[in-house]
C-alpha cells in the first residue's frame, strides 16, 4: 500500500505551514554555492504546492526570508531577492493560468521596488483562483506581526474606534498579517532543526508540530505524504478531552 492510500481524504489538514530549512547544507553537501541550494529550494515550492492541492489541502503557507535573514552574506541576500524576480517572469503565463493563488505577507518596506511590482502583479494574476492558497512569507517575522497588531489595536483605541473592554483574541487575530487565513493545522520543520525560529507564534497555539531531517530541497511528495499520515494519527483536543 502506498503512502497516499493511507492518507484518510476527510481528514487531510486544511491548512500547513512549512519553515523551509536546509538549502544552504543541501547545496555544501553537493560542493554548490549556497544560492544554488536556494534555487532549487524555490522550485521545490512549486512542486510541493502543486503535491498539496492534489491531496485536498487548501492552504499552503511558507516561511521564506524572514526578518533576521537580512544578517545573512550581502551576496545570498541580493541572490534571494533578486532571483525570483527573474523566475517568475520567465514562468509568469504558467503562474497566471495555473489554479493557485499567490499571497504574500511580511514587511514590504524593505523590498525593492521590482520585488513589489513582481508581487503586486502576481497577487493580482492569481486572486480568483481557488485550488489552493500559497502564501509566501517574505521579511517575516511572528515579532514584528504581533507588535504591529498591537500597534494598529492601540491606535483604534486611541481614536475612539475600540473599546479596551471589546479587545480579545479574534481582535489581535484580524489584526495579523494571516488575518485572511484560516486556522493553522499542522507545522512542518525540515533540516532537522527543532525550532520555531519567529514563526506564526500566535498561529501555532494549537497546531500540531513535525519535524523531518530531510533538506528542504529533497522534501518531495512522499514526505508530505508522511508528514500528513503522521498528522492523521494525532488526537487533537484543543485543550479539552474527547469522550
């Protein structure tokens, strides 16, 4: 029997999450420059979105530069910035006429101005499609999420828009940048690493944590697969007890 023909179809997790790690020690293990092991870690977005669809999942969200990577060699950081510019051009049709759609959050202060052209065109390209959500983390951090929906909560309550007394958690929630997005089910670590590393902090209150050795750029279809069985073998109780 087949990993996907253990896959229970009624309780494939609607949304996952995934802390892309490992293209820089995919790339040393291979003698390649680091941006090479980014390279073929982007590609491999595209071929797990596609794997996500296929097996029922809605949402797709993943962490791809976060707010610290910008302490990483100036020489990753332009290649990281620059190269999916490039891609996405050279496969803009494929993108636009495909059945995903393409949301990306974070700052956007510090991107370029091609960077946020590229996004803007591509968000706009992909809105009425409904196979999948992929949203792209870019100079994300969870740190800066939530201190900017404080922020905005604190300004409503100074103009007289917000009440304190009124401030819960669907507040902060419709405050963050994942505010369109529906609850986080299942967290997916590669590389090894096991940590959070400022990653939807408030998101993951309730979601169920896996963590893989394998390299982000050799995560394939047959590890998602794993990665949901082992979900599907959890007894999920939000806190509560099931009778």
């Amino acid at each position: 029997m087949s990993k996907k023909e253990l896959i229970i179809p009624e309780r494939v997790p609607n949304h996952i999450a995934i802390i892309l790690d490992g293209n820089g020690r995919w790339a040393k293990k291979r003698l390649l420059p680091r941006s090479m092991g980014h390279r073929k870690g982007a590609f491999n977005i595209s071929d797990i979105a596609n794997a996500a669809r296929d097996l029922g999942v809605k949402y797709l969200t993943v962490f791809c530069f976060s707010t610290e990577n910008w302490k990483r060699p100036q020489d990753e950081v332009d290649f990281i910035m620059t190269e999916p510019i490039k891609e996405i051009k050279k496969y803009y049709e494929k993108i636009a006429n495909s059945n995903i759609k393409i949301k990306i959050i974070g700052r956007r202060d510090r991107l370029s101005k091609d960077f946020l052209d590229m996004v803007n065109s591509i968000e706009d390209a992909t809105k009425d499609h409904e196979a999948l959500t992929l949203t792209l983390c870019i100079d994300y951090g969870s740190y800066d999420e939530i201190t900017t929906a404080v922020k905005e909560i604190a300004s409503e309550v100074k103009n007289g828009n917000l009440n304190i007394d009124d401030i819960n958690e669907n507040t902060i929630t419709n405050h963050l940048f994942t505010k369109d997005l529906p609850q986080l089910d299942l967290l997916i670590r590669t590389s090894g690493e096991l940590r959070i590393s400022n990653f939807l902090l408030w998101q993951l209150a309730y979601a169920e944590l896996y963590f893989t050795d394998t390299l982000w750029p050799d995560f394939d279809k047959k590890e998602l697969e794993k990665a949901i069985i082992n979900y599907q073998s959890r007894d999920r109780r939000f806190g509560g007890i099931k009778k």
